[in-house]
C-alpha cells in the first residue's frame, strides 16, 4: 500500500491536481486531501485505487515513503 508521503510526492512529480488524481482513480478529493494530510487512514480499496492511478500515470512507488517517474506516459498534463 502506499502512504501519505507517497501519495503527495506522486502528485508533485505528475504535477497532478487532487481533482485529476480523484477523477483518475474515483477516491474523492477531500478523501485524498485528508489522506495526504495525514487526517484520515484510507481503507484498502481505496489505496489500492490511488496507487493503480499513479502506477498508470508512470509512478514507481520505493520502500521508505520514496516514488520515482519510471516512464513517461500520456497521463502527465
């Protein structure tokens, strides 16, 4: 699963808006906005969602919080 951190730093490097990450992977922006702010604990399906969106839009996620672009991809805008 993935973890605040990751989620955020994923973002960044796709320069993704909460609103395209939550249309990408159908988790609600203040759902991701809570999680990324450490605010609320996501259930497994809703991780799995974001973390399918991100890995699709050409993220690698790492051990210890780290994500890297493995690919370029047509998800980035």
């Amino acid at each position: 699963m993935i973890t605040a951190a990751q989620c955020r730093s994923a973002r960044t490097l796709r320069n993704w808006s909460l609103a395209k990450l939550a249309a990408a992977s159908g988790v609600s922006e203040a759902v991701i906005n809570d999680f990324e702010l450490e605010r609320r604990r996501l259930d497994a399906a809703s991780l799995e969602a974001l973390r399918r969106a991100l890995e699709k839009a050409g993220i690698a996620f790492l051990p210890q919080d780290d994500v890297r672009l493995f690919a370029e991809t047509s998800g980035r805008r």
